[in-house]
C-alpha cells in the first residue's frame, strides 16, 4: 500500500513539538492543501485525539484497545472500534 501514500506521510520529526501538540496534523493540512476545518484525523489515544482536536479537525477515535469512553471525554466526535467499519463512517462525515 505504500505507493498510495508517497508523499502523503507526515511524522513529529517535521516538526517543532509533537503530540499533545497540533503540529503535526497541522503540517499535514498544509502540505497537502486543505484547510484543518476539511481534514479528518483518526486516532487510537486520548493524547492524539486532544491533538487532533486542537488542530481544529474532526477526530475519529479508533478504540480496539482502549474504553471508547477516555475518546469521547477528549473530543472524539466519532468513536469505533473496528476498521472495516471506516469507509462507512467517512461516508456518512462527507455527507455532512
């Protein structure tokens, strides 16, 4: 799957301060051309998820390893537990 993400792929190491902080996904946004209010962001730990949210981005949260519970209480605006069920979710966040 790698060439579908060639040039796609964005780590703390681009930036000044990594997660808690925004950084990240906000250098992502930038790169790619979309303005963080259009980007979504998924998420398996309350830290990147507070991250997510503080750049101003939908957060999904991915909780098959941790109570959907601590996402939710951080921002996560939709929280799931199994990844076959993402290309639905994003369907549906395209829809709003």
């Amino acid at each position: 799957m790698l060439p579908y993400f060639s040039g796609k792929i964005f780590s703390a190491t681009e930036v000044s301060r990594s997660k808690p902080y925004p950084d990240v996904f906000l250098y992502a946004a930038e790169k790619m051309g979309f303005l963080p209010q259009e980007c979504v962001v998924i998420e398996d730990t309350p830290t990147g998820v507070r991250a997510g949210v503080d750049a101003g981005m939908t957060v999904f949260g991915y909780a098959e390893l941790i109570n959907p519970e601590q996402l939710r209480a951080v921002g996560a605006s939709v929280v799931f537990n199994d990844m076959k069920l993402l290309p639905k979710l994003l369907d549906q966040q395209n829809q709003h």
